[in-house]
C-alpha cells in the first residue's frame, strides 16, 4: 500500500474515532444538567428523571468488557460500525422520546453502544498506528474526546435553558453519522488472529449481572435505602454473579477475561490509579454543580460557564499525557497525575473567591483530567495491542463502576449530614478526603514504583500451553 494510502487511513480513521468519543463523552457530561428540565416536561419528579443518568451508566458499565472483548475476537472495524449506528440510533430515539418509559429505554441502547465504541476505539488506534505514532494518537484522540468533557456542562445548560433538552440528542445525530460514515471508509479491520471466534456467552451474562445488580444498587442505593431488601438483594446477586464469572473464566477454554491481566503489575498500578483519578473527577463535579447552583445560586447556563476552565484542562491532558509518556514511565505519569490533583481537591476546599476558585477548579481539573485519561493511554503501553480491546473494557468498566460508588458515597454523605450544618461544610470535607486519599497515593506508588517495573517483567498476557504464538509479540513492551 503506498505511503500516502497509509497516512490517509490513519488520519481518516483518527477523525472517525475521535468523532465518535466526543460523541460519548459530550452526551455523558451534558445531560447532567438536563434533568430538572426532563422532571419539569415530562411531568415526573427530578428522582424518576435520574433513572435517565442511572439507566445509561447501567448500560454503559455492564458492556465494556463486552464491547472490547468482541472487538479483539470477530473485529474492530464491525464492532465500532455497529456501536456507532446503535448509539445514533438511542439519540434519536431519546429526541424523540415521549414519556420517561421510552426515554429511559432509548438511554440503555445508547448506553449499550457506547460501551462498544468507547473500548474498541482505543483497540483500533492502538493497531492502526506503529509504535512510534501511536501514543501521541491516543493522546490526541483523548484530547478531541476531553473537549466534548469540556463543553458537555456548558451545551447542556444552554440547551436546558434554551431550546430545549431534546436537541442535546438532535446534535448526537449528524455527529454520529459523519463518523459512521468516516469509519466506512477509513477504518482497517483487525482482530486477535491468535484468538478463536467464540465469545464465551456464559461469561458475557455472568459479567452483565454482576455489573448490572451492583451499578444498579449503587445508583439507587440512596432513594431507597442502603439496607433496603432491594439493596441488599442487588449486592447479593452481584457478588454470586461476580464469583461465578471469576470460577467461569478460569476454566473456559476461550475467557472473555483473561485473569492473567491482571499478574501485569504496571496494568494493576495504572487502572487502580486511575480509577482513582476518575472517582475525583465525578465527585469534584458533583459538589460543584452542588455548589455553584445551591451555594452560589448560579443558573445551568452561567455554572457550565465556570465549568469550562477545568474542562478545557481536562481535554488538554490527553495531548499533555502523550507528551509526558515521551519521557517518563506510565506509572511516574500516574503519580505525577495524582499529586496534582490531591493538591488541586484540597485547595479546592479552601478558596471561595471567584478570583481563585476558578483557576484552582482548573487546576484540579488538570490533574483528574490526565489521571484518568492517561490511564487510557498507559495501559495501551503495558499490553499486547492484540488484547486492547479487552485490557481497555476492563480499565473502562472500573472507572465507570467505582466511579458510580464513589458518587453514590458522596450523595449518601451529604444525605447523613445533620441538617444544621451547612452544605459548602461538608462538601469541602468531602473534597479535602479526596484529595488526602491522591496524595497519599500519589506518594505510595512513586515510593514503589521500581518495584512494578521489575515485576512487570512477567508477559502481560502470557499464552495458555499448546498455543502456537511466542509469549511476547512484537508489541508487547514493558512500562
């Protein structure tokens, strides 16, 4: 193929997947505002409007692996088409929706095809690009995807106060068919040639469960009560769903998780720091909204203003992360990552004035933003690129559940709070907990970081006995 067919796939199939992610994450970050007005129109309480949130992370959450796995096995190039199509599909289904029932239901399907286009994104420019492009394209394409974080609050609130919450879903559509149709024409296929194509089922359903009954108590957990017997009844059935997913996947011939992952220490390192880091940012957001709507008595509009300054840092990270990686180790990023953040929670907590808050906001921004968005980049790095899809489900269905856990503490928190204190009190304990728990991260794994690098000697996914491939392809690097 000439060079110049080469460099027009790679820059066509860029353009297709960054679309896409700014797509997702656009979406995510905008309806949070939404929902007052959804309550408001569709003449339901602002708690049945949550289930339009509470719904899609469901949906999301339970199908990362899923999605990154089928992905390896019969195909990226088809698994990103399809994830594509049935996300732009839930948008106009949400557009067009008429009541909360098919609302919540046309957020699952979008949910459903993000989870596929989120994980195999990573895996398609992970196997597009040669070695020495490829973090630099992750980063960028990070970058393109932070923007929609960026202006997901302020298009949301807009929307919300202007034309209407539907057309935040009326925007995913034209969005959703260029990069189908980029995707079309630029987007090679490529796959696990070492894998069977046999998706173990079995797995599949045990993993869907287990996610599902947790996100789910977590997510309602609050209204209906954290010792409710729904509650109770959904940690149950995750952890016997969980357990038996663990016992399914150590014997089946064809895992769609395989457990030897996670002996790849710089893999563990990178996706418990940065599902640390994304913990923060969903907490950090969320006492902000609190704060500037409740506290500051902001409207949607103005406090998706504020919000553009941390936003803007969050999607210079990718690019910054890609640069950084050039010189330091994932795991050094990380921790750089962490430290910057705690500091930015912490400092957070203290300042009130305008003249501060807002560069502090992006400052913690900055360093949320490049800890969980490297974490993307970073295991890449420390994989084979024949298993992206699947080491970047699994990092992507931690941050997306502990990020659920972190926000559901945060809301039972404030909820257990005694009513005479007042809320910016216990919103900037929450923040200083936070950031006391980065730093001290921050200071743990640079402490230990020499020893994951040793360890990380072991192949990240060493090959089962009887397989005809070496234990450590071409693509296959040390952190």
């Amino acid at each position: 193929m000439p060079a110049r067919t080469v460099s027009a796939t790679r820059r066509g199939a860029f353009v297709a997947v960054a679309v896409a992610l700014f797509c997702v994450q656009l979406d995510f970050f905008a309806l949070n505002l939404a929902v007052p007005g959804i309550a408001v129109e569709l003449g339901v309480t602002v708690s049945a409007a949550q289930w339009t949130l509470s719904a899609y992370m469901l949906a999301i959450g339970c199908f990362f692996v899923v999605g990154g796995r089928v992905g390896d096995v019969f195909g990226r190039r088809g698994s990103l088409l399809a994830g594509i199509a049935v996300f732009g599909a839930g948008s106009v289904g949400c557009a067009l929706a008429s009541g909360l029932g098919p609302l919540v239901a046309a957020r699952i399907v979008q949910g459903v095809g993000a989870a596929f286009v989120f994980p195999v994104s990573v895996s398609v420019i992970t196997n597009t690009f040669p070695d020495g492009t490829r973090v630099k394209a992750l980063g960028a394409v990070f970058g393109v995807a932070n923007i929609g974080t960026a202006l997901g609050p302020f298009v949301g609130g807009g929307f919300t106060e202007g034309p209407g919450w539907r057309w935040i879903f009326w925007l995913m559509v034209p969005l959703s068919v260029f990069s189908l149709l980029t995707a079309v024409v630029y987007v090679p296929d490529s796959r696990d040639t070492s894998a069977s194509r046999e998706l173990d089922l079995l797995g599949c359903a045990l993993i869907v469960c287990a996610l599902a009954a947790v996100t789910l108590a977590v997510e309602r957990g609050d209204a209906w009560g954290w010792t409710s017997a729904p509650t109770l009844a959904c940690f149950v059935s995750a952890g016997i769903a969980g357990g038996l997913f663990l016992v399914r996947e150590r014997l089946a011939r064809h895992p769609l998780v395989d457990l030897r992952l996670f002996r790849n220490v710089p893999y563990v390192v990178v996706t418990a720091t940065g599902s640390l880091s994304n913990m923060g940012y969903g907490v950090t957001v969320f006492l902000a909204t609190l704060y500037l709507q409740g506290v500051r008595g902001l409207s949607p509009l103005l406090a998706g203003t504020v919000f553009l300054a941390p936003a803007l840092m969050v999607a210079f990270s990718g690019p910054l992360g890609a640069r950084l990686a050039r010189y330091m180790r994932p795991i050094a990023v990380m921790a750089l990552a962490c430290a910057v953040a705690g500091t930015g929670m912490c400092a957070l907590s203290l300042v009130e004035v305008w003249w501060l808050y807002v560069p502090v906001f992006a400052w913690c921004g900055l360093g949320l933003g490049l800890g969980w968005t490297f974490a993307g980049v970073a295991t890449q790095q420390v994989v084979a690129p024949a298993r992206a899809g699947e080491a970047s489900g699994v990092l992507l269905t931690f941050l997306v559940t502990l990020g659920a856990i972190a926000l559901a503490g945060t809301a039972a928190a404030i909820s257990a709070a005694p009513p005479q204190r007042p809320p910016q009190d216990t919103y900037d304990a929450i923040l200083r907990l936070g950031g006391v728990v980065l730093l001290a991260t921050a200071v743990v794994v640079t402490a230990v970081r020499h020893r994951p690098v040793r360890l990380g000697g072991v192949p990240p996914l060493p090959v089962r006995a009887g397989d005809d491939t070496t234990a450590r392809g071409p693509g296959d690097r040390r952190p």
